[in-house]
C-alpha cells in the first residue's frame, strides 16, 4: 500500500503540519454565510482537508471513494463549536492527529483506517450502548450487596430502555443524518429546528450520576468520573456528531432518567411519630430534627431509657431486666457517634450507668421536650387518602384512659423486641406435674429466691449465663440445659482491652472480605478453646463460630471448672421434682427452673396489611422499610441482631430514614425492594443460624457501612490516606466506633476527629484509680547494664581475634581513611 503523504496530493508547505492537517487550519471559523447544511461541500478549505481523514466506509449512500459535491453529506466531519474555548479544543485536536500520524493511520482518502483517530474515538466509543450493557451486567453478576445490585439493575433498565427508543427512531425515522451533524434521539417535526440529543451523551451522564449518586467513592473517583463524562460528550462534539446544546441536553436527559426511576411519587414528610423513647426513639428524635423534622415521641411508661429502666415488677408488654445486669457492649463502641460516654464511666456499663447516660443525651441536645410520656400507642393505620397523601393516624391512650388521635406523615416503630417472652412450655412434657416454681428470664430480679436451691437454667445465651453464674453463687446446684451449644467469649481481651475494641477493626472486616469463612472459623474456634476447650466443658455448639452471636461471659467458665454451673444437654421430660434430660441423666430434688428461652416479637399496634414478612422475620428494606407500601413512611429502627451496640446500629437506621423522609435518598421501585428483602432472607439463613425467635443477624460493619454510604456519611479511606495518615491508621486499625460516622457528610461534626484521638484515653481513664508511680532507673543500674554491654562486645571482638587474627586490623584498615 503506498505511503500515506504520497496520498495526499493536496499537501503544501508554509505552515505546520501534523498528521497531513494543517494545525492553524483547526482553528478557523467556519464559514456562515449559510447555513451548515447548504453549504456546498468542498467550497470551505477547513472542511476539504479535514473530509480527507474520512473513510469511505463511513459514508452513507455514496459509492465513490473520493465523493462529490452533489453527494450525500459526510457523517463524521469534525465541525469546531465556536462557543468553546478554541485554545483548548486546537490543542486536543493536536495531540489526537499526532497520535494518528504516530500509528500510521492519518488522513488518507482510499484507507480504510482513514477515519480512525484514536484518541477522540477511544473516548467517545466508551459511551456506546454495548461496552454499557456489558459492564452493568457483568457488575450486577459480581454484586454481593442488595444496595450495589439495585443500582446496576436500574442502569440496566434504562440502558435497555434506551437503546429500544433509539431503535424505533432508527426503524421509523428513516431518513439521513442532517448536514449540520446532529443526531436524533426522538422523531421530530423538523429535522433543522428540533434536535434531541443522542443515546450516547444521555447514556454517559445518566451512567455518571448513578456512580456518583449511588456508589460510595473516594474524591479522587468522582473527579474521573466526572471527567470521562465530560470527554465523552466533548468527544462526540469534536467528531462532529453533536453541538454542545445536544451535549449539554443529553446531560439534563441523564439526569431525568434517574429521577424517574424512583419507586414512589414525592411527598413531603414534615410531622413523623416515633412509638417508644428507648435508645431507638431518642436517636430517631434526634435524626428528624438534624433533618428539620417535626417529631412526637410516644412513651408508656414515665421515664426514658426503655429497656434499660429497671422496674422492681415486670410489666405487660414491656422489657424487663434484672438488679445485676451490665451491657457487653464496651462505652466506646456502644456509644452514639456525636455523644461520647463520660470518661469517667466503667468501659462495661452497669443499667443505671446506661440511663444516666441517655438522659444526659436527651438533655444535651433537648429532647425531652418531643416526648409525651404515660402515652401508649393502641393502633396505626393509613389514612383513607394514603395514596396521595402517604399519612398515618395514630390513636394513643393517656394515663386517665383517654384517646386520643394524631395524623402524622411518616411513623418510626422504635418499641423494641424484649416484650414478649417465649414460654414454650408444650416443648417440655410433665411441666404441668413440676412441684416447684418455674418462671422466664424475663420475670428474673435477682437471685434471692435461689438460696440454698437446687435450680436447672434452661437456654444458654447471654441472659441465661447471667443468671446461672449469679444464682451459683448462693443455689446448692446450678444445672444449665441447652440444646445446641454455644461459644463463649471473654470481654477482657489481650492486654486487658475490651475484646470489641481490640478485633473489631476495619482492618479485620477487611480479613473477612479476603479470607474464606471457613478459615476464619477455625482460626477463632483454636483460639477460643486454647482459653478452655468448648468440648471437655460441654459447651461446644453444633455451629461455627461466626453462624451466631456467641455468649459473652468471663465468669460462666470458671463456675463450669469450680462445678458450681453443670451444664446439661436438652430437657426431656420432668417428672415432678425430677428432670430427666436427653442423655438420660437424671436430677432429682429441683426446687426452681428458669426459662431463658428468647423473645417474640410482634407489633400489636399496625395492622396486617403494613406487615410483610419474609419468611420468619418481618421483611424490611434494609431491615427499616415496610418495601410494598406504596409510600415509604412506615419506619422499624432498632430490630435488628448483630455482634455490636444497639445503639450505634439504631442511630444510623435514624439517621438513614430520616433521610429518606426528606428525600435525600431516593428509593428504588416497590419490586425491586421487596426482592432485596427476600435475597436479605435468604442471605441470612445461608449465613446465620436462625429461628423464629432470632430471625435477623446481619454483620455489624458491612450494614454500618451500606447505610452510611447512602446516607452520604462513610468514611473515605483513601481520602484519609492522601490527607490525614494519622486519622487514617486510627480509622482502619483501629476499633470501628461511631465518630468514624460524623467526620463528614450530612451531620457532621466537627469533635469527631478528636474522638477518634482520644478513645483509648477514655478507656483507660477508669482504670487508673491508682497512682502508679513508675520506677526510674538508678545510676547503679545503669553503669551495670552499661559494664555488662561492654563485657560483652569485648568477649565478641575477643572470640573473633583468637579464630582469626587479621580479621580486626582488616576491617579497622577499610574503615579509616585511605592513603595514596
């Protein structure tokens, strides 16, 4: 094939060149006279040189390889948009025809390649529908998250919709492209005055938003983003496809094409009923006014706290706890993200530590005044115009047993799922001919009516340890029964930290993403039974470690090894005062069992209809949001299971919905919702060991992060390692506590940084109740340590003399100074 320059006979000197073009040529205005697409074609010389770069494969209804001024008009002639910045465009111009000539495929009339220039067309290739297609498929396949899945689903749904639009057009539109370029996207009137933008540039800024919008990236991402949006409609602009108005349009047509993919019509929420003022309805309080929210809050009982008031007498319906209970969650982690507890306070709270705490959070950012107590909740049903309106009537029952009812534009459940016992007394056959007393946890005070007893604890999770260990201490016998087994965990870690501060770490979530699960489990299984071996104590489970919160107790292994705690396989029938287990064994002489048999949960307030269940949990979008109501403002914060606080997971499902209400985030449709929740369903029974009374688990740091990256609240690693090292080494080695979640983004606060600096001060803060006065180290000491180190380095350089002689003067003689 002959030369490029000897194909290029209309080549003349004078001026620069590059790649056949005239580089001073680019920069000319074109000529307007006439309109674009009158113009004769040849008689402009800017259009002349540059249709020389033209394949003539690349033209439409022309057979000739050299064209015709009465032939069709070119498809891609590089038009240069005066409203751009003609410095700018000259030198991208530049730079792409440098490369064409560079690879050998610049302006030749008959070559194939001749309309390849590389640059532009690399860009501009990369907003077509297929590369699209297949990578938001690809990525919908690799997803393991409900929120990135929904994401790449509905970009796929609007790529498709797309390219279908296009292809009517194209099929009932048929006609040429018009000479000045511009492609339609949708028929029109006339083709010179109504022009729409093309599939491509929609297709790039409606993929752009949705990156930028829905996935959670560093700063240096969305600048690329942004970027390579900008170049592909700029790229379309320099291959003459479009003008910058098409371009500008496509962006707005994007940007439309997300906005119509929400699955609800828009409301506006203002007043939002919050049913309960535990640590699930203060945060909610909180969250709707940092959102500018109107909240009520409606509690039955005269005192916040919920779970954490201690009441002498159990009450119906409501959580119950006993004198001696302490939360195994450390201040630190349990705390909320912009509160932190008194650094004075035990790192493992007692439950009047706890609800000083939160009346000094209600108090400090002034709550108090949003809650009406001694008000129960008796039914929340929709509106007769919730279609519309999405509203809710709230009817309440004062202490004088008046009702009273309420319309609100959003409702947020915080009433908890400590209310219920589960008494499965059928499960136990011959109870009804037991002598003694029996009773659930949840009726448990203390252990006074233990003394001197003979007591069998059935169920081993964490109330159940509590209660054997502390009835050991005054019973005859404490036999404990369970069915499954459990691991058990200290809370005092290595170097006496609390064991949530030491491992749970970015770093070690990161672990977890990268080692397979089995490997983990055996890895904390040696652990844990190097500490006491779960087999020779009768506690090992028939599940992995990390299938089920594990029980957290220090003392319940060593009232096993002192005998005071017996632990004891399933009961299997009771025969008066005996209680015969599945092994067959037998303990006669029981005086008192107590059932440690879980909770039920229930909302005895909503009706059926605004239930949906999933399996043997309620099924929530993101465990917060009824998915098939056709307006999102029915809200559950606060129930949900996971190894961390309840308290900082409660916070941010607050801070999420209260978003939410005020359409800062935007759902996706009802289906795809509901389907989130039923793979949520079976991700979590493939995962987790689950029952009816605990059908939800999820792992702490991936939900705390889902949540916050939409809430716009996540921590960016990879800012933090390019601007702030120090604050990055204490957010990814160190523990995850909730300042992580204030450091920017909606909510932000500004001691969240000194936070971080400042937890291990706050843990040790209690423990130094002692004035230790460190020993310094004498001058005796010293010049011993110092003698010694001597002794030592001459008996070396000894040693070394007498195996070779030479060998010191040698290296002395290399080590000073040369002579010539």
């Amino acid at each position: 094939m002959p030369s490029p320059k000897a194909k290029n006979p209309g080549r003349s000197g004078g001026s620069p060149v590059l790649g056949g073009y005239e580089f001073l040529s680019l920069t000319k205005p074109l000529s307007r006279s006439s309109p674009p697409h009158l113009q004769r074609q040849g008689s402009d010389p800017t259009t002349a040189r540059l249709r020389a770069s033209e394949s003539p494969t690349r033209r439409r209804g022309s057979g000739s390889s050299t064209g015709s001024a009465s032939g069709p008009p070119e498809e891609d002639t590089i038009r240069l948009n005066p409203s751009f910045v003609r410095v700018a465009l000259s030198s991208l111009l530049a730079i792409d025809l440098w490369l064409s000539k560079r690879m050998g495929v610049c302006a030749c009339e008959d070559s194939s390649w001749g309309s390849v220039r590389p640059l532009m067309k690399l860009v501009e290739v990369s907003g077509h529908g297929i590369p699209w297609l297949a990578g938001t498929a690809y990525c919908l396949y690799k997803s393991d998250s409900a929120a990135g899945q929904e994401v790449m689903l509905n970009l796929l749904m609007g790529l498709l919709l797309d390219l279908v639009l296009v292809a009517i057009v194209k099929a009932v539109v048929r006609r040429r492209r018009p000479a000045h370029n511009r492609m339609d996207m949708f028929a029109t009137f006339s083709v010179d005055c109504y022009s729409f933008p093309s599939g491509h540039a929609t297709r790039a800024a409606m993929c752009g938003r949705f990156l930028l919008s829905h996935l959670v990236l560093a700063a240096p991402l969305r600048v690329l983003v942004l970027l390579w949006s900008g170049l592909v409609g700029l790229s379309r602009v320099l291959l003459g496809r479009h003008n910058v108005t098409d371009v500008m349009f496509g962006f707005w047509m994007g940007y439309l094409s997300k906005t119509s993919w929400q699955g609800s019509s828009s409301i506006m929420v203002h007043t939002v009923a919050v049913i309960g003022a535990g640590p699930s309805g203060l945060t909610s309080v909180k969250a709707c006014l940092e959102e500018g929210l109107v909240p009520t809050c409606f509690e039955s009982s005269d005192d916040i706290g919920g779970l954490w008031k201690l009441k002498e007498g159990s009450e119906p319906n409501r959580a119950s706890i006993y004198r001696s209970l302490t939360i195994n969650i450390s201040k630190e982690m349990g705390c909320y993200s912009d509160f932190p507890v008194p650094a004075d306070y035990p790192n493992y709270m007692h439950h009047s530590k706890i609800l000083k705490y939160f009346r000094m959070y209600a108090e400090h950012f002034k709550l108090l005044q949003h809650v009406r107590f001694q008000t129960s909740v008796k039914s929340v049903r929709q509106r007769p115009d919730f279609s519309r309106s999405g509203q809710w009537e709230v009817v309440t029952e004062n202490k004088d047993g008046q009702e009273e009812r309420h319309v609100f534009d959003a409702v947020i459940c915080c009433s908890g799922h400590y209310n219920y016992p589960n008494l499965p007394l059928k499960d136990f056959p011959g109870i009804e001919t037991f002598e003694g007393k029996y009773f659930h946890s949840w009726d448990y005070k203390g252990p006074e009516d233990m003394y001197g007893k003979r007591v069998v604890v059935i169920g081993i999770g964490n109330s159940g340890g509590d209660i054997a260990v502390e009835g050991s201490r005054v019973a005859e016998q404490v036999y404990m029964s369970t069915r499954r087994g459990a691991w058990v965990i200290r809370q005092v870690s290595d170097n006496g930290l609390p064991v949530d501060m030491k491992y749970n770490t970015r770093f070690v979530h990161f672990l977890f993403q990268l080692l397979p699960m089995r490997f983990l489990n055996w890895f904390a299984e040696k652990k844990l039974n190097a500490m006491y071996d779960h087999t020779t104590y009768g506690l090992k489970p028939k599940h992995r470690f990390f299938s089920q919160n594990p029980v957290i107790n220090d003392d319940l292994p060593f009232k096993i090894l002192s005998g005071a705690v017996v632990i004891k396989p399933n009961v299997k029938e009771i025969r008066g005062s005996t209680v015969v287990f599945d092994d067959d064994s037998i303990v006669e002489k029981v005086d008192m069992i107590v059932f440690a048999t879980g909770y039920n949960y229930d909302f005895p307030y909503l009706a059926n209809n605004v239930v949906y269940k999933s399996g043997h949990r309620v099924g929530l979008y993101k465990h917060i949001l009824a998915p098939h109501l056709e307006h999102p403002t029915l809200a559950v914060v606060g129930f949900i299971h996971a190894l961390g606080g309840i308290m900082p997971l409660a916070e941010m499902q607050a801070r999420w919905v209260a978003r939410v209400f005020k359409e800062h985030i935007k759902l996706p449709l009802n289906q795809v919702m509901i389907k989130a929740v039923e793979k949520d369903s079976k991700t979590i029974e493939k995962n987790y060991v689950v029952s009816k009374l605990t059908p939800l688990h999820v792992d702490f740091v991936s939900y705390m992060d889902d949540l916050a990256g939409e809430a716009g609240v996540r921590p960016s690693l990879l800012r933090l390692l390019f601007t702030d090292y120090p604050l990055f080494k204490r957010v990814f080695w160190g523990p995850i506590t909730t300042y992580q979640y204030r450091l920017l983004g909606p909510g932000k606060w500004e001691g969240a940084r000194r936070a971080i600096f400042t937890q291990f001060d706050r843990v040790y803060r209690p423990l130094k109740t002692r004035q230790m006065v460190e020993q310094e180290n004498s001058t005796a000491s010293t010049l011993i340590k110092l003698s010694l180190t001597i002794m030592a380095g001459g008996a070396a350089i000894y040693y070394v003399h007498v195996r070779n002689p030479n060998a010191v003067s040698t290296l002395m003689s290399k080590i000073g100074p040369q002579t010539v």
